[in-house]
C-alpha cells in the first residue's frame, strides 16, 4: 500500500451543467487540502472582477506569509498574480490588515462584533470609493486564518463580492502534538518518520515542516509540540536548542509556537543533579536557568508538556510529591516569558491487580488530579484524554474534564488512529469527537456540554482548548492513508467551531482535497462520515473497547489480550456474561465522579445507552438490550454488519473511477479491499471468541459456520505443515499451514461447485520480516501471483498480519484442481489460513 503521487485530479466533465476543475500539472499530495485546482467554467467567471491589486498593510512576517499564501494560491486557481501593494492604490484591491492598520487609512472601519485575539472579519467594502475584499483582524495570526478561509471559500467556488463574515475561535489553545523520537521514528506514527528528527538531529531540509506548518496554521492551529511525550531528557541539551530554533523559525513565520515534551528527570539525566525532587532549591534553580536558556534561542517558545508517573515515565511521586508540586515549578520558570505548562492527565499505574473488582484504571485521572484543583499555577493546563481509558473507539468523556474548577484544561484527542486502524482502516474521527464535545456533562443540573468546559466558558478560565496527537510523518500523504487527513482537517475545524458538524467537515475537506464534482463531494464524505460507526461495529461494539491486541500493536483482534493483567483495559468476559461493573453500588465506583444526573444515568442499567453498556455494566450474554437484541447477538449481527458495510466501501469508491487521479484512485482501491478482508479477521475473532467462550450459538447460524471456505489445513498438502495459531481466534479453524522449505511448498484442492464465474479469496499471513511469495495455478494455468511484502505491525502469523488477496473473474469447473504455491523468505513461511470462493457472475 504504498501511496502514490497525486497528478492531476481529472475532471470528467460536465455534471449538473458544470464542468469540474481540471489541473494541468502535477500534484503534490503534499498540499493536503492546500490545492487549490485551476477553478474552469462557470465558476471560473464568478471570479472575473477579483482584484488586480493586494494591499498589505504591514510587513510582520505572518503578514508576509499572509500576502505569499494569497499571491501563490490566487495564481493556482486563477492562473493570475496579484500585484502586491504596501498602501491603498487608487484601483480595486484586495486589504489585509490588522483592524490598527486598516483604521489609519480608514478611521470609519468597524467591525460589529468584536473579534477577539485570532478572529477575523471578511467583508467587502468601499474604501476611499473603490471597492475593496478586505481581511482584517485585531492580530496578524487573525489575518492569516482570514486569508486561509478566503481562499478556501475560493476553492469552494464561493461567491466573494457579498462576503461579510466575522469569525472566531472557540478556544485560544489549539494545538497538535507530535510523537515524535529524536531517532527519527514516531510512536504510534503510521505515515513514515518524523519530519522533524534524524539519527538524533533535527533534520537538515525542513522543507516538509514548512509544509506542515502551512497546513495547520490554514485550520486555526497555533501550537506544536514537537517530540514524544515519552520524552528523551537530550532534547534540552544544550547543544539541541540553536536545533530546536531552526524548527521554531519556520513555525513562526505561520504563526505557529513550538512547544517540547520533557522527562522530569532530565535535571539528573543531564544536568548533573543528583534528584529531580521538584521541591529541591537545586532542581528550581536548574528548571530557571534552562527555561532562561530556551527562551533566548526560540524568543516565542510555547512551553513544555509532561507525561509523568505513567507507563513508567519518572514522575514526583518518586519524592512523594505531587504532579501539582512538579507542573509548578516548571510553570513558573516559564511564566516571565509567557511559556504554558502542559501537565498529561495521562497518570495511573499499569500494575493494577486486575482480581480485584474494585479496582479500575477508569478512575485514575480524577483520583489524582481532581483533590489537586486549585492547586495549580494559572499558566498550567491539565491535558485529559477524552476518555478516561486510551483513545479506544468509544469511550464515555473522562469525568475529569467536568471536575476541574479551578484548572485550566485541555483535551486531548487523537488524530493519529493507534486504537482506530492505524491509518489501513477508514475512520473518520470528528463524527466521535463532535459526539464528546457535545456531551452534557450537567453541572449544577445545567447544560454545560464538554465544549465549553475544554474552552474555559464554564469555570472563566482564560486558558483551554484542544490537544490533537496529529504524528503525520514524511509520507507523500502524511499520516500513510490519503482519507486519513480528514481526521487532521476536521481536528482543526472542531478546535475552531465545534458547532460545525461532520457532515459539513467531511464535506468541506472533499471539496478542498478532491475538488468540487457533487458525485466525489457526496461519495467520499458520506464513507467518511458512516466509517467511525462501522469501524466501532467490528472491532468493539456497546463499549467493549479494547478487544485489540493491547500488549503489542493495538491494530489486529487480540480479545484475551486486556485481560488478567496489570493494564486495566479489562472487559472482564467470562462464560455467563460480559462487561466492567463500574456502578457505585456494586461496582468500582467510578459512576460516582460523575455530576449526579450523569452518574444516575450510567449507573442505571436501563438508563446508560447501548453504545456503553458494557464500559459500564456486567451483564448476561441473554441481557436484553433497547434494540431488542441479546448481548450476545448484538456481538454477531454488529460484527457481521460492521465488515458487510466495509466491504460495501468498495463499490462506493468504485462508482468514482475516472472521477479522481487513477493513481490516488488505485491506491485508495488496494487500502479499501484490504480493509474488507481485515474486517472479517475481526468479524470471524471477536464472533467465534464469544461464541466459544458463552456456548451461545448465532440465530442466524453464520458464526462457526462458513461453507464458501477451504481451510488451508484440510487441503492435500507438499511439504507444507500445519501449525496453531495464538491466539486460536484469530485463524480460521486455529490453524495455518505454513512452509519452511525455501525451494516452496504446495496445496491443493479441488472445486465441488457449478461451473460459472467466480472470485477467490486467498488469505495468507503477511509478517514484516519477509516477503514470501505465492502462485496460483487452476489445473496447469497460473491465474496469480503475488509477494507479501507490505509492512503490517508484526512479525507472527496472527490478526495483525492476516491479509487476503481476492482473484476475481475465474471461470471454474467442478471437478478444477486450484494449487497454491507458496515460498517462503527470511522468517515468513508463505503461511495460508483458507481460501473462500464466492460466485461472482458480474
Ligand atoms: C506516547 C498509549 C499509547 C502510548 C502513548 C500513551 C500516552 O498508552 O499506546 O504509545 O505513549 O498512550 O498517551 O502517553
């Protein structure tokens, strides 16, 4: 799955009367939704009395950048270069400028509502009676997110001459974060290595975080922290901050601060100390003189974030101390220079004793911080994951987000799909993160939904927002799947708006990314929204959550994995029923940090809804739920839903061929057929592993039962041999046939059906550490060939290195004898788990 450049987006023609844009040149997916395609047709004379002239009222390099962002995109789209301006010409133009400068050249400009630090105001007006598109703003950031919407509302074929539009920003934090090693890798990165570090550098050619910056700054982030929260102390040596400065200068020129992750022990680590107490005088001094040091090399550096006592991370309970003790002391060395503290809620131990009912890994984040409230420096923000647990499918808001009164708070959300399918899955994310900003948390009985306690509204704060963990890498389309980016996309428009809606996001970043055709706008972004919810259905439905691997890749089916160890993400399953009885009454207790008509609702069965039943409650496979299912049920039909509606993305991404570049559209083909077979992997683990484990049959007979299936290790085998597989569920039959012969090994079987035309689904196991290869022959005539050669995360067989390759158009006849002939490579033994032949008359 290798992702292609894109070159030009073709444009078919003529639908509705309108003729689509078509480039010329070639693409760089590199532009993300930063295209701007040639704007042909009708649209194209909507445009015809644009402005010859930009006036730039300033020359602060955001302006500049501003005023480069126009000239360069006005050009993409119109094939015209605006003539750029330092005063009002006697001629139409187009103005940016901050409200300051505008109102010296025209004291009568107003805008009505007032726009806050980063808003701004589009509007078209006459100024000294010649007729002028004007961005304006109180700050420069302000006027380059005007000029971004602009353009994208350009790009959208919008219409410019009546614009009178104000906008401003939800929350004033709105950051991504990046996990990014100084080694050059990315934790839980799935589109290529950092863009920022190189064998322990910064790399030289920063060309790609110009380009990211670009990117974020066009959807309102002003934030970056640039290394993994796992952070490595060196990042503060001395010598590494001219390195961290060079990456602080291309931010800045878009308005962008750099922030870094750093360990609390790094005063030991590397600066010589012999503690990291936070209430040592020694340790203080240290963090002052470093702060100090930083600041003189990046004027406008954002502050640090700290990940501590968690997953092993050195932290103040070290010294007895707490994480209020330790964010303080970092915060007020930062604090003269305008720097923010970032504390990671992030804090519980992963050596919990899971036979203990009553313990909970749900509970820790406001175990620890909530008696903390008020305790906290003002420039200290508490960044709390969305959920209590780790960024699982569905998780209900963390109840810490609400409990903070007296802290500044962020939340943090994921971006980068480590629980969510790892970028080989389509899922779009803003669906359930509109869902968590929506939440009413009911405070005091009033509505107060999560938004406005992320924002600051509810408690007054004047610091809050949103975290993304973004980890895009040096892939040609950043986070390794071309769909992928409208989870960036729509991050940023929910840190901006949180009011928009996801249907508008999906549809907004199809339009900017793929260009205007209504049959690519409506296909793509109604895949894009429906993907989260079918995602959920076959890998963790009514708040099952983790039922991946935990312990190793957090991609493939694992649902043993969570449980009966330390970790906490236990669903506890058991032969009668299933689910974390996480009540006040007869739970862990957790339903309590809750405001009380939420902690009602949760704590009652029948109240708490489907979706989270089982995050909530233990109950019997026969419980019934509000749809009227069984549990157990609910597990089979949601599972075999779930991977008939993936397999459907096929046809839907299908119906645009010739509508999109046929490389991008190749390349999203091959991820989109991978992704049916991966979610029947699931389907067939998570169903057969509850049907095994609560010996209550599906009533649609579908589980345990496939007759379309050949299973590898009851076909006639050559020098192949057959193996278990562990877990069991996670092969068909428990079993594979793998080959350790390196001159390659052989099954055979014959086909029992009618003769006609059919499809043929091998599925193979494609390890990282090898490329084993496979032939398929029908009698003596070779119908395929392939090398397993893509990168999944492992190196067994196994639900994270299942793969399948579909044959299609096989005329058979009964009686056909169907080899495969697999050789091996390295460790990968040309493993096989059966073959599935449908009919296929198309
Ligand atoms: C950066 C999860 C991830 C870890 C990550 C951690 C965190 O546990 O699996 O890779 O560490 O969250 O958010 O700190």
């Amino acid at each position: 799955m290798k992702t292609p450049k894109l070159s030009a987006l073709l444009c078919v023609g003529v639908l509705s009367g309108t003729v689509y844009a078509c480039p010329l040149t070639a693409e760089s997916t590199h532009d993300a939704w930063l295209r701007y395609a040639p704007i042909e047709g009708p649209a194209r004379a909507k445009y015809a009395s644009l402005p010859a002239v930009v006036v730039v009222l300033g020359d602060s390099p955001v302006l500049t950048t501003a005023q480069g962002e126009l000239i360069r995109s006005v050009r993409s789209m119109l094939g015209r270069t605006l003539r750029a301006e330092k005063n009002l010409q006697r001629e139409n133009a187009i103005v940016l400028g901050t409200l300051a400068s505008i109102r010296a050249v025209a004291p009568e400009f107003s805008p009505r509502s007032p726009l806050g630090e980063e808003g701004f105001w589009l509007t078209a007006q006459d100024l000294h009676g010649f007729q002028c598109l004007i961005v304006a703003a109180t700050t420069e950031r302000g006027v380059l997110y005007g000029v971004f919407t602009l353009l994208g509302k350009m790009a959208q074929n919008a219409d410019l001459f009546s614009l009178n539009e104000a906008q401003r920003p939800y929350a004033p934090l709105r950051w991504v974060d990046q996990w990014d090693n100084l080694d050059g890798g990315i934790e839980r990165g799935y589109g290529g290595r950092s863009i920022f570090f190189e064998d322990g550098k910064v790399r030289a050619d920063l060309t790609r975080v110009h380009e990211y910056a670009r990117l974020l700054a066009s959807i309102g982030i002003n934030g970056c922290a640039i290394n993994n929260v796992n952070a490595n102390p060196h990042v503060l040596d001395d010598n590494f901050l001219p390195q961290l400065a060079r990456i602080a200068a291309v931010f800045r020129e878009w308005g962008i601060r750099v922030a870094i992750s750093v360990d609390l022990s790094s005063p030991k680590v590397i600066g010589g100390l012999d503690t990291f107490d936070p209430l040592d005088p020694h340790l203080i001094q240290w963090w002052l003189e470093k702060v100090d040091e930083i600041y003189r090399h990046i004027p406008d550096f954002g502050g640090f974030v700290v990940k501590a006592d968690s997953e092993g991370r050195p932290g103040p309970s070290t010294y007895g101390r707490t994480p209020a003790d330790a964010a303080n002391v970092m915060a007020r060395a930062l604090k003269p220079h305008g720097g923010i503290l970032f504390y990671r809620a992030f804090v519980y131990d992963h050596h919990l004793n899971w036979q203990d009912p009553k313990s909970d890994r749900a509970r820790a984040a406001y175990d620890i911080f909530h008696p903390l409230d008020g305790k906290f420096d003002d420039n200290v923000v508490i960044q709390i994951k969305h959920g209590p647990i780790d960024f699982q499918v569905r998780e209900p808001v963390s109840p810490l987000i609400g409990g903070l009164q007296h802290s500044n708070v962020a939340m943090e959300l994921q971006i980068t799909q480590e629980y969510t399918g790892q970028q080989r899955h389509l899922c779009f994310l803003p669906s359930m993160w509109k869902e968590v900003l929506d939440f009413d948390l009911q405070l005091n009985r009033n509505r107060t939904a999560v938004k406005d306690f992320v924002s600051g509204k509810v408690f007054r704060r004047s610091m809050g927002g949103l975290v993304g963990v973004a980890n895009v890498g040096m892939d040609a389309s950043w986070l390794g799947h071309p769909l992928a980016m409208a989870n960036l996309y729509g991050f940023g428009r929910l840190a901006w708006n949180p009011d928009l809606s996801p249907k508008a996001i999906a549809e907004e970043w199809t339009r900017l990314t793929f260009g205007n055709d209504p049959a690519v706008v409506n296909t793509i972004s109604e895949m894009q929204v429906n993907s989260w919810r079918i995602y959920e259905s076959y890998t963790g439905p009514l708040g099952l959550q983790a039922l991946t691997d935990i312990l190793g890749s957090h991609y493939g089916p694992g649902v043993e994995s969570s449980e009966r160890n330390g970790w906490g993400q236990w669903h506890r399953a058991d032969h009668e029923g299933v689910g974390m009885d996480r009540t006040v009454a007869t739970g862990t207790g957790y339903v309590g940090q809750y405001s009380p008509p939420v902690a009602k609702m949760f704590e009652s069965l029948d109240a708490t809804p489907d979706e989270l039943l089982l995050f909530f409650h233990h109950v019997p496979y026969a419980h019934v739920l509000k749809s009227g299912k069984t549990v157990i049920q609910d597990i089979y039909d949601s599972h075999y839903e779930g991977a008939e509606r993936a397999a459907d993305y096929v046809p839907q991404w299908k119906s645009l061929k010739g509508r999109v570049d046929e490389q991008l559209y190749l390349d999203v083909l091959t991820r989109l057929e991978y992704q049916a077979g991966h979610a029947i992997v699931w389907r067939d683990a998570v169903s057969n592993w509850f049907f095994q484990t609560s010996g209550i049959p599906d009533a649609k007979h579908r589980v345990a039962n496939y007759p379309d299936r050949i299973e590898a290790e009851g076909m006639q085998l050559q020098a192949y041999s057959i193996v278990d597989v562990v877990p069991w569920e996670n092969a068909s039959g428990g079993k594979a046939i793998e080959c350790i012969q390196s001159l390659g090994c052989t099954a055979t079987f014959r086909f029992s059906g009618d003769a006609g035309w059919y499809e043929l689904d091998v599925v193979y196991f494609d390890q990282n550490n090898g490329e084993s290869r496979f032939r398929v022959f029908v009698g003596d005539q070779l119908v395929d060939e392939w090398t397993a050669n893509d990168t999944f995360p492992s190196k067994k067989i196994g639900g994270d290195s299942s793969t399948r390759r579909r044959i299609r158009g096989l005329a058979l006849r009964p009686g056909d004898q169907i080899r495969i002939v697999g050789i091996p490579d390295k460790e990968e033994r040309a493993t096989l788990d059966y073959v599935e032949i449908h009919s296929s008359p198309e």
